[in-house]
C-alpha cells in the first residue's frame, strides 16, 4: 500500500512539474549555445548499396543569436571537431579508425568543419530553412540546413534557466568538398540529422 502511495505521489509531482514547463513563457532573445547532454549530430551514407552507414560527431558547438519576434534577423554558427567523430568501426582494439579518419587529409582533414548562416527564411509556424556556408578540408561551399523549431521555455524546470529546442536535416555531396574517397562504392551524398536543446551563452555547466 505505501508503495501504491509513493508511486502515486510520484506521479502527481511529475505531472506538476510538467505542467509548469508546458505553461512557462517563451525563452527571450539573446545569445545561446548547445546543450552538449541534450544534442546529438548523426551522420550516414549509403554504404555499398546495402545499408546506410551511420556515424557522429560528440563534440558540436553551435551559437545563435535568437531573435524571436523576427526568427529571419537570427545567426547561427557551428564548429565541430573532427577528432570527435565516432564510428563505432570494429576492431578498435587493432586500429582506431576514428582518430585515423579525423586526423587524415584524405579525410576530414583534422581541421575543424564549421558552418555560418547567411540567410535564414521562415516557412511554416514552426518551420525554416538556414542557408549557410560549410568549411572543411580547407573548402568552403554553400549548405542548408531545414529547421523545426521544437519550441522554448523561459525557465527550465530542472536547470532554471531558459532553453530553446530544434531539430535540424540537410544533405551535402561529400565530392564537392574533395572528399571522394571510395566513390561510388561509398555514396557521394552525406545526410546528416541533428537534434539540439540551447541554453543562454553565459551559462556554466556544471
């Protein structure tokens, strides 16, 4: 019975805690950053013809500076790390493929990708796209991002501070970039999935 009871209670405090977020107002303008605990950036491509292969980067710093009244008016910039690619190819215990393919210039180059917006367009109520510019293996060529905003809350009922939600998909041609190793066995077409919770630029984590 106290445990019918404690998970009772359990369930309305849960309940509550929700309800405040889903009535909290909407995060203000201002400079945000990634959430590295709540982001992640998946990437495939077509491997073979048989499956597609699938990898990611853990260590994605994005910056906005969000302007809500005028999503158009925002910035965005990203910088990943190429030595944060993981694989999960077998057999590291033989080779790390991870730190070859990060580090190699037939790869990606060990210089950091990085990604600015030029122009961001609003196409829905919740929808947009972000045309950008895309750096890595010292070329630079045009890339768009399609944006969902997920929504925003001005305080986060756990960290306490405000928070905005996206997901983001795109697709580039790896050949463009002169990064066409294996064609056309390993697909040109890179597709590329992100899922990202920001927070204000100051804040510490912990």
């Amino acid at each position: 019975m106290l445990r019918i009871a404690a998970f009772a209670l359990g369930l309305a405090l849960l309940d509550t805690t929700f309800a405040v977020a889903a009535s909290n107002d909407p995060a203000p303008a201002g400079a945000y950053k990634t959430d590295p605990s709540h982001s992640s950036f998946t990437w495939s491509f077509n491997h073979s013809g048989l499956s597609q292969y699938t990898a990611r980067f853990t260590r994605v710093d994005a910056r906005l500076d969000w302007r809500p009244e005028r999503p158009e008016a925002s910035t965005l910039s990203v910088v990943i790390d190429p030595f944060s690619v993981r694989t999960d190819y077998p057999w590291p215990e033989r080779v790390d493929f991870d730190a070859k393919i990060g580090g190699d210039a037939a790869f990606l180059d060990a210089r950091s990708i990085t990604f600015i917006s030029k122009t961001i367009r609003v196409t829905g109520e919740k929808t947009g796209t972000v045309e950008g510019l895309l750096s890595f293996r010292g070329q630079t060529h045009p890339a768009t991002l399609d944006i969902t905003f997920n929504g925003s809350m001005a305080k986060h009922p756990i960290m306490g501070v405000p928070k905005i939600g996206f997901s983001a998909a795109g697709s580039i041609r790896r050949s463009e970039w002169g990064l066409d190793f294996a064609l056309p066995e390993l697909g040109d077409a890179i597709t590329f999935a992100i899922e990202t919770q920001m927070v204000p630029a100051d804040y510490q984590f912990p």
